[in-house]
C-alpha cells in the first residue's frame, strides 16, 4: 500500500470547511476558472504564483471542485513552529528546509508518485511587481520525475490582504480572490530550462486573464502590474528591491552571528 493510501486527512477537510464558512461571512467573493484541469485522482504537480503571504490558504480551493486535497510545500519554520506545526504536519505538507533542499524534492516526488497533488510556489518568494517572476526549475524537474502532470495556476486578489511593502487587511472582508487553473503541461524533464519557460508563458497567459476578470480595474491601482496600468514596480524595478532585501537580511545574520 502507499504512503498516500495511508494518509488519513482528519483536520484537513475541516479547516477547508470552517474556512468556506468564515468567506462567507466575510462576504468574499471567489472568481474561479480552469478548476476542471485538476485531476479527480492521479498526482500532479500544481504550480502556482505567488502574490502574497496567505496564497497558500486559498489556492487549495481550486482543488475542491474535483474533490481533492493539495499537499503545498512550506518553509520548515511553519513546521517548527508550536502552533502552526502540528497543523502542517496534519494536513500532510511538505517540508522545505533550505539547507537541505533535496530531502523535501524527494518528499514531493514521492507524494506525486502516489497520487497526490503537490502544491509549490516556482517564483519562491513573492513577486513584488505581481507579474510572473523567473521561475524555478524544480516544478518542472519534479513533474517530469513523478511522470504527472504539470498544471499551472495563478491566484489573483490575495495581494491585497497581505504582501510585502503594503498595509494588511487580514479579514479579507468584501475581496475578491481569483484562482485560475491552466491546461495541464506533459513535461519530459530533457529540457528543464525550456519546459520552465513554457510554464511560465502559461502562467503569464493566466494572469492577463486573472487581471482582466478581476472586477476593479488595474489602471492606477497599486496592486497591478505596470504592464496592465499599475503603479507596481516592474520586475526590473522589483528584482532591484528584492536584491535589497536579501542584502540587508544577509548584514542582519552577520550582525547576530
């Protein structure tokens, strides 16, 4: 029998539950297109953008439709954490341990293998400018190991509840949030670098369409992406930023070391 035949989901679908109902009466409002891309058994790999801090508790939704449960892989800090922790470690997610990348690669191959669907995030870290930033190869890689199923999604909306450089609003009372999922890509593995680009032409064509069906418009809106009128950075002015970012972190470790 596998590991995943084995995994027995008992807080899981309750946390899905009890998070439809508080959307609701948050008076949310969900836009989702593509949901019937997602396997109703079988694994698959189901990358996603990453606009916010709270992506990961709503892309899952887009899973729903097809009665399944999405395994994210997370930073090993939710895991360490006493709260969080025992949650993570419940609903079956995976591990990333940046100082040990290939043990939660093999983790999210292995949980494809055996039916899941694995969720993961190829930009890695938010994307300032809410384009499509360059993406991982590892998305790619772990499809094509698995033998899935590539499915790209975006999510679009969730920036404006919690992202980097702007004020919170984490009840979400009122938002829209959009999850959109692509066509599945087949994916060999020979040529990582050029599936990767493939993917994130998807996942582009994806998010003009979150944007164009997003029920405020882009232009002006702090939240878009130049490109669509927006007054967010561009992923030039956004890699300039990040850059600053990791700089300023990397004197801070120095100066606690």
């Amino acid at each position: 029998m596998h590991y995943a035949d084995r995994m027995r989901d008992l807080t899981y679908p309750a946390t899905i539950l009890t998070a439809k109902t508080l959307f609701r009466v948050l008076g949310m409002t969900f836009q989702m297109s593509g949901t019937e891309h997602i396997p109703r058994q079988g694994g698959a790999i189901l990358a996603a953008n990453h606009v916010s801090y709270v992506d990961f508790v709503f892309d899952g939704l887009a899973a729903q439709p097809s009665g399944r449960l999405v395994r994210f892989m997370a930073k090993k800090d939710a895991f360490d954490h006493r709260i969080s922790g025992p949650l993570m470690r419940s609903y079956h997610h995976i591990s990333v341990d940046r100082d040990n990348g290939q043990q939660s690669y093999d983790d999210a191959v292995r949980y494809a293998q055996e039916g899941q669907i694995v969720g993961i995030f190829p930009e890695a870290t938010i994307s300032r400018s809410f384009e499509i930033k360059e993406l991982k190869t590892g998305a790619v890689r772990m499809a094509a190991e698995a033998g899935v199923p590539l499915i790209p999604m975006v999510t679009w909306g969730t920036q404006l509840i919690k992202t980097k450089d702007h004020p919170s609003d984490l009840t979400g009372r009122g938002k829209t949030i959009g999850l959109h999922v692509g066509a599945p890509i087949a994916v060999t593995g020979e040529d990582p670098v050029a599936e990767t680009a493939q993917l994130r032409d998807a996942m582009t064509a994806l998010l003009d369409h979150a944007v164009a069906a997003y029920p405020v418009r882009p232009e002006g809106q702090w939240w878009a992406p130049a490109r669509h009128g927006g007054t967010a950075p561009t992923l030039e002015e956004a890699a300039r930023l990040d850059e600053e970012e990791y700089a300023a972190r990397a004197a801070r470790r120095a100066g606690t070391d």
